[in-house]
C-alpha cells in the first residue's frame, strides 16, 4: 500500500478502472504517471473505497489509522 495524504492505495490490486476518481465528489483524486494520486480536501466520504471493484483504496480515519 502506498500512503496518500489520507487513503491508501494498492499498486497491485488497482487495475486504474478510475472508478474512484470518478465517484470523488470533491475531485481529489487524479490517474498521474500510472499511479492514483491525492490533492488536499479530501472529506473522507469513503466513496472511492466503496466503490472499488478491485479493493485497492482504503480510506484512513482522522488519526490516521485504517
């Protein structure tokens, strides 16, 4: 796992569908050179890791922990 400023995401699982980036309401998630990457303002929806086929987010609560 791979740590973004407030999801986790799996290199190996994700098969870059984009379907996090697409459920994003506040859009801050992006495909960039391969890999999934997060701007600031994440809202912790827990969208992205919702609705990932291939269970490769995973949103961290408040202090950080999974």
């Amino acid at each position: 796992m791979k740590p973004r400023l407030h999801v986790l995401w799996n290199e190996t699982y994700c098969k870059r569908c984009l379907l996090c980036v697409e459920v994003c309401p506040v859009q801050v998630l992006s495909l960039e050179r391969n890999e999934i990457t997060e701007k600031e303002g994440c809202i912790r929806c827990y969208q992205c890791e919702r609705y990932c086929p291939d269970i490769a987010i995973e949103v961290m609560d408040e202090k950080g922990k999974e």
